[in-house]
C-alpha cells in the first residue's frame, strides 16, 4: 500500500486528505482482500485519547484516520500544521457506498437503537440498488463475541460500526479482522441520519463550518461534551508554543 502524509494533532496521527483522495484511498482499501479499519476523530476524540492511551493507540492504528469536525482542522491550524480540509464521516460513508454499489457488494449496518439500522438499510439499498444489505444489529448488546458470529455469518464486505466513540474504535480494532470483511468504518451517529431520524445541517452552514452549532440547536442535550471543544484549540495553541 502507498505510504500517506501523516501530520499529528494532539497525539493523532492524521491523514492529510481531501475528501475525494479520502475516498480514492478508501476505494483502494475496500479492492483489497484483508479487513481494514477506518477512524473519524472530532475534538471530543482527541480529549478522550489524551486520558485513554488504548483508545489513543486504537485511533493511531487505523488504516484511514480521517479528520472529522471543523474543531479537529482548526486545531490543526493553530498548531502550525494544517491540514487540507475536513472528511466528515458521514460524508466518507457515502463515498464508499457508491464505491461498494459500483463493484456490487455486501452491506452490514451495526449500531443506534432497534429498528433504526433496519431504516437506514432501507434507504440506502433504495439509492444503492447493487448494495445486497446482509444484516443489521441495533448497538444495545451485551455479547460482544454473539455479536461478532451474527456478522461475520454474514458475509459483509463493508460495515459499519456506529456505538459511539470509543466503544465502536475498540469494537473494530478487537473483533473487525474476525468478520470477514475488508472495511469497517466507526460512524457514531450516522445510522440516524441515514434512516432520516436525524438531519444534517444545510448545506450553507456545512461550508461556514457551522455543522457543530446546527447540531446543538437540534440537540441541546449535547451542551456538556460541545463546552469542552474550545480546550482542543488551546491546547493546540499549546503545542504551537512550545514548538516555537
Ligand atoms: N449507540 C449505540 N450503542 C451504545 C451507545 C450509543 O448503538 O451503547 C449509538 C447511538 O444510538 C447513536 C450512536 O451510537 O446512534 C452515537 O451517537 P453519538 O451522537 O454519540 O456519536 P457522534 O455522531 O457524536 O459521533
């Protein structure tokens, strides 16, 4: 595999990508027959790995490290090593769909509460009439290995694996080489917007950077983890100091 630009944000090891070399790159990973594993860290990520080195070790191991969040590209600016751009995940998760539709392919959606993978598969195989959905499981289990045998039983050639940040990184990185499949894509909570439960922000303040403050008026509940982000870029202006 060709060796990718790397550039550290706060201890993650980020690929430098723009979202159509993203998706070229994850195109090449899905043609290749062994499992592989890709991240999607926001600012709320980089916090948690600071205090969890597995989790840390889990994002830095990935196949794509991909930058999700405006947080995590402001971070990177200020700390002198700036990236392209961001790759949201959700945006990457449909670049590989059209990917897996073209070469015809399997499907398993893993994650979000019962009934909403089932609705997400729906629409998807609806827009993706060459994408065969294999499976769902909703992420409310407590038998990690059950749910391990139900996928790879399976047969998937992409999954995704959408339980929230850190359990569904550690879930790909301990169990995903067992499915069988060539990619898993740690989503949090894309199988929402896919089933329509929940909508991305327009597409005017998707380019202000503003996707955050849209998600916060829909979801105020997500007040307390948001108030943590501006620590990200201090810290950043941290490490910018120190290197200066
Ligand atoms: N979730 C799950 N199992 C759990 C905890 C969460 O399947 O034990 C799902 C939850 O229903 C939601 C997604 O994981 O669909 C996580 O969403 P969150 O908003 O935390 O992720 P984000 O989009 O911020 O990465």
């Amino acid at each position: 595999m060709e060796v990718r630009l790397k550039k550290e944000i706060l201890g993650i090891q980020f690929d430098d990508l723009t979202r159509s070399e993203a998706a070229q790159a994850g195109a090449a990973l899905l043609d290749e027959d062994k499992f592989h594993y890709v991240v999607t860290p926001n600012p709320e990520f980089i916090l948690a790995a600071e205090r969890d080195s597995e989790f840390r070790q889990v994002l830095n191991g990935a196949d794509l490290v991909l930058a999700d969040g405006i947080g995590v590209v402001y971070s990177a600016k200020i700390q002198g090593t700036p990236l392209k751009g961001r790759v949201p995940g959700i945006e990457f998760a449909a670049d590989m769909l059209n990917c897996l539709n073209q070469r015809g392919g399997r499907l398993y959606l893993l994650g979000a509460k019962p009934g909403v993978a089932e609705e997400a598969g729906r629409n998807i195989v609806e827009q993706h009439p060459n994408i065969t959905l294999c499976g769902t499981q909703d992420g409310y289990f407590s038998d990690e290995e059950a749910v391990l045998l139900k996928v790879a039983a399976a047969h998937p050639d992409l999954l995704f694996v959408c339980l929230g940040a850190p359990k569904q990184e550690k879930w790909m990185a301990r169990w995903g080489r067992h499915t069988g499949a060539r990619m898993a894509i740690g989503l949090g909570g894309a199988l929402d917007v896919f089933a329509g439960k929940v909508a991305r922000a327009p597409e005017s303040w998707q380019k202000l950077g503003l996707e955050w403050a849209y998600r916060l008026t829909k979801e105020p509940q997500r007040a307390g983890r948001m108030a943590k982000l501006p620590l990200v870029l201090v810290k950043a202006a941290g490490t910018r100091l120190k290197k200066s």
